[in-house]
C-alpha cells in the first residue's frame, strides 16, 4: 500500500539520495530542500514527462524560459504588488506565527494555546530585491512567485515569432519564491519550488468547451504519473473561494500523508491578464476588471479575420507543482511488501519512466577483473540507447543490490556473473523489480531487450 505517514517518506528520501533539508549542517534552512542524486533525476523525469505531453506531442502549444527576476511594473499590473497576501497572526505570548486562514482555531495559538493574538494583517509573500548598484523605488524587483506572468507579457513576442492563432499555448517550468508564514509538510509547501504552467489562449466564448478539455487532460497525464484518478478530488472551487482573476477554477486535491490538498490547479482566467498588460485598454472590449495601464507599449490581442476586429483571448492555464507531483508520486509509489521467509523489503513502484535508474549492472564479484570488465561493457552499451541513467553497481552483494534498487525504484537489474564471460553468447541475468523474477538473455539480445521494455 501507499506511504500511510510522512515519516516514511522523509527517511527513505534522505537514507536514498533523494532529498536532503538545504543546509542541514547548519541546522537547516526552513521551508528549503535540496534534491540529491535521485531526487534530481527523479525530478527531471517528472518535468520531461509533462514538457513531452504539453509541447512536443501537441502541434498547438510553444515553450519559454522567462528570468526569474520580474520587472516591477510586471508585478504591480498583474496585481501582485497589491493582492499577493495572506492574513498573518502573531502569538504575543510564545511568539509563533501563524496563518489565520490555516489556524485551528482561530482565537487561539496553535502551538501554545494562548489567546493573546493579534488581529489577521496582510502579509506579501513576494521576495523584494534591488537590480543594480543603487538602492531606491526604481530599482526594485522581485522574485516570480509564478511562471505565469513571463508568458503574458511575452504574448506578443511569441506571436510574432511563430504566427499562431487561437487556440494555441505558451508552456514554462521554472522556480518561483513565496516567502510562506508557514512553510510545512515536507516539500508540499516550502519557499522556493518549480512550476510546470501552460496558459492556453482561446477565443472569448471557447473558455468553458477548454476548460473542461484540460480538465480530463490533466487527469489523464497524473494517472500515467502513477497518480491513479480515484486518489484525486476534483474540487470545483466555490464562487466565494475563487481567485480575482477566475471565472472558474478546478483544483486537483491528492490523499497526501498529511492530508487532501492541492496537487494542481486548472483556471479560468478570462482575459484578466492579457488585460492587465495591454495598452489601448478602452479599445479592446476587456470583461475582466483590469487596472489602467499607463505604461505598457503593446496591445496585447488578436486579429479576429472573420469579425475583422481585435479581440483579447481568454486564458485557460493548468498549473502543477513540480514538487507536490514528486511528493504524490512518492507516496503512490512507496510500498512495504512481506516475502518468504518471514522477509519483507520497501520497493519503490515507479513508472519506468520516472525511475532515476533505469538500469543497474551489477557483477558478480566486484574484484574479478572479467566479470568487471564484461559488467562495464555492457553498461557502456546500454548508455548509448539514451534510455536514461544506468548505474554500475560493483558492491560485490547481489542481494543487498537488488534491495537497494527496489528501495529506489530501479526497473531492471543486470546481473553478470561467471556464466557471462565463460560460455558462449554471454547470457546475463536480467532481474524485474516489481516481480523478482529473473530472465537469462545472451549479450547480443539485451539491447533489443531494453528499447522495447522502455519504448
């Protein structure tokens, strides 16, 4: 079954090379985490498996790589500067701070109990920086707390490098900062983290067909993830919990171990945000509630060649955190099983291509100068198929290896033994995670073995 506490997954995480608190050394920086060896390939999986589905396997959606420093006019339009906030309480007596909207109870603190707090203020979770040598209101920019805003205000400039027309999707993954009041439950909710967005652009009157449209999309790709769709919620966000910008909003809730929260979110936002960023407002029919631009230098619309008008294009924009979706699928893939022998191991049931090894070479005798050389060949042939890492693994303990690699979700290990450099045709042993049943393939058939396994 699925990791039932976070505890397991924070241990093996950290046993395993997957994650690691960011300065542990030093006690610690809280609401940061570094990814290790697995955890970053594992990572890099995830974001090649969603940047595969939205990009390259569609022929109506383009990538970007926006900064990470945004412009403050960016920000201060788009109404982040103003509503980026979230109700800060503070406990007089022990010193905690909490949000207001996640407190227990909300007349009392949830660490010591007492009642002398203060009254919920705003609190903006945007990081402030200073671009340049001189420190003034001119020079202030801030860390995106969203991917989003890079893709608005290069509208235009993707339009004008590709020609597209609606409906069409701008797509980026990329880190972003919100300075949490309470940064909690492992890497669901930390500081700094990635995004996967796409903002789908549609004619105004085609929002709620696409809305729907991603919608089942989403959940789709989150099953082929390993997120099976019965452990996802589908909330349809009430009118009175929705964002200022949406019309409406699906949010993806998942059974985490420490609860059903969001996993992603799929939003209407109308032609709030190309609104915001155009200039020629008053000319452009905008149903959204806007601030008045004075300072952008484009009109952000498109030609309408059957109306022979402009219009600005709804935006329908799914968006996932990449470390939320390696947290679920952690606990999806996590499982202790009971063997003979009053055995037990915890094996990682990836999908395979998802696992940061795909493959582990392991010889048999880690000091014979045959089984070695033959393991290091075979490894070296498996690398040029481009399947994915695969690790040679000379620990000279069969069996423990292969309990390492059920622990990290490893698919497939080969092993090479006396066999392999003695008869004819160097059969290995080929051992499947899931299973533990052990196949016997000559050398020659192992890279066809593997382009279909993994194809």
């Amino acid at each position: 079954m699925p990791a039932s506490n976070m505890s397991q997954l924070v241990s093996l995480c950290k046993r395993r090379g997957f994650i690691f608190q960011s300065a542990d050394i030093y006690g610690g920086l809280k609401g940061a985490y570094d990814y290790g060896p697995l955890g970053a390939e594992l990572k890099k999986n995830l974001k090649d498996a969603w940047w595969r589905a939205i990009v390259y396997e569609r022929d109506d959606v383009e990538g970007l790589d926006g900064t990470i420093i945004g412009h403050q006019k960016m920000f201060q339009y788009s109404g982040h500067t103003e509503t980026f906030n979230d109700p800060l309480v503070d406990c007089k007596a022990c010193k905690n701070r909490m949000r207001a909207d996640q407190m227990k109870d909300p007349s009392k603190c949830d660490s010591c109990g007492s009642t002398d707090i203060t009254e919920p203020r705003d609190f903006n979770l945007m990081f402030k920086t200073h671009i340049g040598p001189v420190q003034n209101d001119a020079s202030i920019g801030y860390l995106r707390p969203e991917t989003a805003q890079h893709i608005f205000v290069n509208f235009k400039n993707v339009i004008d490098a590709t020609n597209r027309k609606a409906p069409f999707g701008i797509a980026q993954q990329g880190r972003a900062f919100r300075n949490e009041i309470v940064a909690r439950n492992f890497i669901f909710r930390v500081r700094e983290f990635e995004q996967m967005e796409l903002e789908f652009f549609v004619k105004p009157g085609d929002d709620e067909t696409w809305h729907e449209y991603w919608l089942a999309s989403r959940l789709q790709w989150w099953d082929d993830q390993g997120v099976p769709r019965d452990k996802i919620h589908v909330l349809d966000v009430p009118p009175e919990d929705l964002a200022h910008y949406s019309k409406r909003t699906y949010d993806l809730e998942f059974e985490f171990p420490h609860g059903v929260e969001e996993l992603e979110g799929i939003a209407n936002r109308t032609d709030y945000d190309l609104g915001n960023h155009s200039k020629n407002q008053d000319q452009l029919n905008i149903t959204a509630k806007v601030h008045k631009n004075t300072d952008s230098n484009t009109k952000m619309a498109l030609f309408d060649d059957q109306e022979k008008k402009w219009y600005v294009p709804y935006c329908i924009e799914p968006s996932a955190g990449v470390d939320r979706g390696v947290l679920a699928i952690l606990t999806e893939a996590y499982t202790e099983e009971n063997l003979e022998g009053g055995k037990s191991r915890i094996v990682l049931k990836l999908k395979k291509h998802l696992s940061p090894v795909k493959v582990a070479v392991i010889p048999l005798k880690k000091n014979h100068e045959g089984i070695v050389g033959k393991a290091m060949e075979i490894k070296n042939d498996l690398i040029k198929l481009g399947i994915g890492r695969i690790l040679f693994e000379n620990t000279g303990n069969v069996g423990k290896a292969y309990r390492r690699h059920d622990e990290v979700g490893t698919p497939l290990c080969v092993t090479v033994d006396f066999d392999s450099i003695e008869k004819e045709g160097a059969p290995v042993t080929v051992r499947d995670r899931d299973t533990m049943e052990q196949l016997s393939l000559f050398q020659a058939d192992l890279n066809d073995y593997m382009l279909k396994y993994f194809g």
